[in-house]
C-alpha cells in the first residue's frame, strides 16, 4: 500500500470552469456572471467585441386606455347624502 499514499498525496485540485453560450460562442466567465446570464436567460445577452452585455431593450407607443371606475372603492357608494357604505 506504499504506492496508493503516495498518489493520494499528488492529487490535484480539480478547478470548475463556467461557460455560457452567447451568440453560438463557448465564454468563459466567473460564477457570478454565469449565474446572473442564466436568470435572465443567454438569449438576452449578445457580444459586443470580448464583453459580454445586454441586449437594448425595444420601445414601444403602446399605452394602455385609462379606467373609468379606477379610482371607485366598489363598497363605498355615492349618493344623494354623500358616500355610503354599501352592505349588500
């Protein structure tokens, strides 16, 4: 058993890579950059030159119609006497 502690002494550390996937190329990146690309998802992120950043977000003219009764609480009701607690 001489020779088994001897390789057990030159074990090497095994050191974690983490890649992603940015626009069909292999980066390597550290963890917290790898982890913060997978929340958002690789399809957001593009490559600009050797940096990694995200992709400009479109803008659009939607907006969305006012409501009318927006600013109504459905349990206080206008009357002739002023505003009324409705219970049925």
């Amino acid at each position: 058993m001489p020779g088994f502690l001897e390789a057990f002494g030159n074990i090497k550390a095994v050191t974690k890579k983490h890649t992603v996937t940015i626009q069909e190329k292999v980066i390597e990146v550290t963890l917290e950059k790898k982890l913060e690309i997978q929340r958002a998802g690789e399809d957001k992120y593009m490559l600009e030159g050797s940096k990694i950043i995200l992709r400009p977000r479109k803008k659009t003219n939607r907006r969305f119609p006012v409501l009318e009764q927006h600013g109504v609480d459905p349990y206080w009701i206008a009357t002739d006497e002023g505003i009324k607690w409705q219970t049925e």
